[in-house]
C-alpha cells in the first residue's frame, strides 16, 4: 500500500470523554461512476449516539489479513452493491469515538465502480443505519455535509470527511 498523507486528527468533544482502548483500521471510498458521479451514504439512526440524519462515505472496518485496498473493495460491494477498482491513496484523517472507546484510523481511497449492479449485503449493524446511497457531483456532497448538525455524530463525521471532498475537488473529481 502506498503510504497516506496525515490529512487531520481529530479529538471526540461531543460525548463524554472516556478511555480510549482500542484502535480500528478503517477503508473508506470515494467511488465515482461512469457518468462522474460520487457515491455518498445518507444515514438514518437513533441509538447511543443520538437520533440523528447525516450523510458518510462507503467503508467499513478491515478485517485481520485483509489489505486496507481489498477492504474498500469489499465494504463497496456490501453496502453499495457494486465491484470497484482502487484507482489510489487520498488521505488518512485519525479520528475518536468516546462512546465506543475506540480511535479510528480511516484510510480514504479514490475508486472507480465497475460492472452491473449486484444487490447489496449489509453485514454489520451499522450497515443498517444505510437509508440510501445517493450519487452526487462532488460539490453537491459538499453542501450536504455543511448543512449536517454541528453537533454531536453528525458533527464528528463532517469534520473527518469534508477534508476529504475537498481534497477530492483538488484531484479533480467534480
């Protein structure tokens, strides 16, 4: 894998500061279309962390022996449907969740979706927070993460992905 640029480490001052114990490896993709379009997920849910509607990218958690490229190939098929190739690298953003005890390390990936719709497998819980998979100009993306809550999840989400779209602007995806 090609090393990723540092983009952003990001504290959790939303929730109650707790132990943080653990850090998770995860693969998050920008996955563009054949027309241009950027895949975006709007999520709907009402648990720990509040009853909040927010927009993330595709990805998940890698899994032992997996490369973080082959884990955003795999989280795009389960949660969008479709196969992707990993074109490259964009950025790491570091972020906490207090609630969960846990850092993250989330790996950004440029992508290019591939192939005819397969249908869509969630597998983990937080799979079924996926209302819909919008696809978007980049731009517009943009606009929905500034009008997210400045608060709490919604909150934390945006500060760890609007860098990202940005960077995505600068390589060119519009």
């Amino acid at each position: 894998m090609n090393l990723m640029n540092l983009i952003a480490s990001l504290e959790d001052d939303q929730y109650p500061l707790a132990s943080l114990d653990h850090v998770r490896l995860v693969s998050r993709a920008l996955v563009v279309t054949e027309e241009g379009l950027v895949a975006v997920h709007h999520l709907i849910r009402d648990d720990a962390f509040g009853a909040f509607d927010y927009y993330e990218t595709p990805g998940g958690g890698v899994d032992n022996g997996e490369s973080p490229e082959h884990a955003a190939i795999r989280e795009c098929r389960e949660e969008i449907g479709y196969l992707v190739r990993v074109e490259k690298p964009l950025g790491e953003v570091d972020d906490a969740y207090n609630l969960l005890h846990r850092r993250n390390r989330n790996l950004y990936f440029l992508c290019r979706r591939v192939g005819p719709f397969l249908g869509t497998q969630f597998r983990s819980r937080g799979d079924t927070f996926i209302h819909e998979t919008l696809y978007l100009p980049v731009k517009d993306i943009i606009a929905l993460y500034k009008a997210m809550p400045d608060t709490k999840l919604p909150l934390l989400v945006k500060r760890r992905e609007l860098p990202i779209w940005s960077l995505a602007l600068q390589n060119g995806i519009k």
